[in-house]
C-alpha cells in the first residue's frame, strides 16, 4: 500500500480551495439575485448581473490564487 506524499495532500487542498473559491460567490449571486429580482420585479436582470459580478470576482480570486503558488 503507497502512502501519500505531502505533495499528493497539497495539491488535493489546493483544487478544494479552488474549487470553492469559484462555487460558494456564484451560489451566493444566484440567491441575492432572485431574491433582489423578486422584490424589484426584474428577476432576470439582477440575477445575471449579480451572476456576472460573481463570476468575474470568483475567477479573479482563483487566479491570484494560482499565481501565487
């Protein structure tokens, strides 16, 4: 049976952080955008701009994160 390398470990936290810095903003947008579109009555609106927002933060985060290891 092979152990893992601390390398193996890292690489594993890293695609998980990855993977959440992406994910947790985009579901936050889609919550705040419904929720703001159905008091405003532009559902759609708010929820693909907040989406695009996210998007746009969430790729910019996971990038400096990459750069930086």
């Amino acid at each position: 049976m092979s152990g893992f390398k601390p390398e193996d470990l890292s690489a594993l936290l890293l695609a998980a952080r990855l993977a959440l810095t992406i994910v947790l903003p985009v579901l936050g947008a889609l919550l705040l955008g419904r929720h703001l579109g159905r008091i405003y009555g532009a559902e759609a609106l708010f929820t693909l701009v907040a989406l695009g927002v996210a998007l746009a933060g969430a790729l910019g985060q996971a990038m400096r994160m990459l750069l930086k290891k």
